[in-house]
C-alpha cells in the first residue's frame, strides 16, 4: 500500500487559486478534465469527464451564492449517501456510516476544509437531479450515463467496476445466456435495470455485453437489497445483477450465488452535483482537482484496498 501524502488542513483558497491552471473561460473541458492524475485517469476517462461539462464557467474565486461558497460559508459538505450498499457505504448500528465512498466523501471534505454529514435519499431521487439544495453532491459510486450528464455534473471517475453477473446456486444456471427468460434482481434507477431492459448509455470503457433474451427484472431499493432477499431465501429471481464490489461480498458471506459468465460493461464512477443547484463551476473545478490529487498521491489506491483488497482506481484492461 502507497503512503499517502496528508492534504488536511489545506485552506480553501490555496485550491481555488491553484486552479488557474485548471479553469478557463467557458464551460467547457477544462474544468473536468484530469490534469496531475493523468497517468492514472487514461484519456479515456479524461474525454468522459470532460463531456461533463460544469453548469456556469470557471472562476478562480469562489462565486458568490454559488456552490463553493455555500459549503465554505456552512463549513460542511452534505453528501447522499446509501445506507445499504456495502461495502460502498453502509449504516452501522451506532448510527455512524463506514464504507469506501464514505471515505472517499470524508476525504474530499477535509481536503475543501470543512466537516462532512451524510443524507439517505432513495436512488431514484438523486439521479433524476432537481435536489432542491438537500444536500451538496452524491457521492455514491454513480456511473457515469449520457442521461444523467443532462442534469447533474460529474467529477472525472475516482474508481472502476466491472458489472457482473450472478446465479443462484439453486438455481442451477452457469452461463449468461441461462438467465434468458429468468427473472433477474438489481436495484431500481440503476444501470444494471437500464441494460437489461436494453436501455444503457453508460459512458462505458469497453464493450458492452448483450442482456440475456426476455429476463424479467425484479427491482428493489438497493442491490444489497437482492444480496439479501437471496440469503434469507426468497427465490423470486434466479439472478442477481450488481457491481463485481457487490457480488464479491456478498459472495464472501455465504450468500448462495455464483458469478456467471464475463463482466457486462464497465463502470465509471464519479462525484456528482446538481446542475439546477447553485452556480457550480467553481466547486466543480476544486473538486477535480482534488479527485485528481487523491490519485496521484495514492489516497484512492489506499482506500480501495482498504476496502476492495485490490486497486480500483484504474479501468481494467480491455
């Protein structure tokens, strides 16, 4: 594991003003794309964050009522968050939440120097934009899809994830093309329902597999919400769709499930922020360059080790 280079404490305005080299004068590329982390961000993920367009043009001071502003003046980020996607993010018994992007989401505040708290919309609501200022991004393992980039912004992806499916052991199924005719669970709004219900335009990095022949799709609050359903023993579905961070745990506690056949598609993961909120291109471009910096400096690698017990952080070769 990399040793990773402390940037708490930083004052805001050193990362706005060394954002020069990042901002410019329209909403264009500039203000998403990578720039330290580029040998860890590959041009492909640099035209994708790029395509992600901030809402207003950059500026090298925090825009007053825009975004920036508001989380520096409340001296908090408030963040959605699932409460049940482990080992993404997940609610403890103690009221606290753990998981990767609840890291990755404490990080980024620190490094804006201010405290971090947590919100659990439903993920139907925070995709479909419009958050009305409840809370200020999600940070919530959010691919990155051409509808969702019409309303909410995104940073250039912090990880990657294959999307992977998986049988139940009952059911007998080995192959992907087994599942053709079966019901197959996922979490509602997600880009596991949109591909197979043929409607996925994920800003993929590879190949994109074909959904099994007229599976009916069960759809519940959250994936883990599946993983759970089948561990209890509800047998509605005889598959299981989800991130391969997903079925891997589930996998390793004992729920009856097998990985069946390759990846689909391949997901980029970022930070995302409501475009019909407040002025963002300022905070948009802070929050690149830290995303960025926590590549480069190894803090993503660290905590996706920490989480994953492998390194996410760069997309898988094709």
């Amino acid at each position: 594991m990399r040793h990773i280079r402390s940037t708490m404490g930083i004052p805001i305005v050193m990362v706005v003003a060394s954002l020069l080299l990042v901002a410019c004068s329209s909403a264009g590329s500039a203000s998403t794309a990578p720039s330290a982390a580029a040998s860890t961000a590959p041009s492909a993920a640099a035209t994708t964050a790029a395509s992600a367009a901030p809402s207003t043009a950059a500026s090298t001071a925090p825009v007053a009522g825009g975004l920036l502003a508001k989380v520096l003046a409340a001296k908090k980020l408030v963040v959605s968050t699932d409460p049940n996607y482990a080992p993404q993010s997940f609610l403890k018994s103690d009221g606290t939440f753990e998981g990767f992007d609840i890291d990755v989401a404490t990080e980024i505040a620190k490094r804006l120097g201010v405290a971090v708290s947590f919100e659990t919309p439903s993920w139907d609501t925070i995709t479909a934009g419009s958050w009305g200022g409840r809370w200020d991004v999600s940070v919530g393992s959010m691919t990155i899809t051409v509808p969702r980039q019409k309303v909410l912004d995104f940073s250039p992806p912090y990880y990657y994830t294959p999307a992977q499916m998986a049988a139940t052991t009952k059911s007998g199924i080995t192959t992907l093309d087994g599942l053709a005719g079966k019901t197959v669970c996922v979490g509602s709004a997600t880009t596991y329902q949109d591909w197979l219900q043929g409607k996925l335009q994920s800003v993929s990095l590879g190949p994109v597999l074909t959904p099994p022949a007229n599976v009916q799709v069960q759809t519940l609050d959250t994936d883990q919400a599946c993983a759970q359903a089948i561990a209890a023993g509800r047998q509605d579905a005889q598959g299981f769709l989800s991130a391969s961070t997903v079925i891997d745990s589930a996998i390793t506690n004992k729920t009856p499930i097998v990985k069946v056949g390759l990846p689909v598609f391949v997901e980029q993961l970022a930070v995302s922020v409501d475009k019909s909120g407040p002025p963002d291109a300022d905070f948009m471009a802070a929050l690149t360059k830290i995303v960025n910096d926590m590549h480069t400096d190894g803090t993503l690698t660290a905590l996706s080790q920490k989480w994953f017990k492998k390194d996410l952080t760069t997309p898988p070769s094709p």
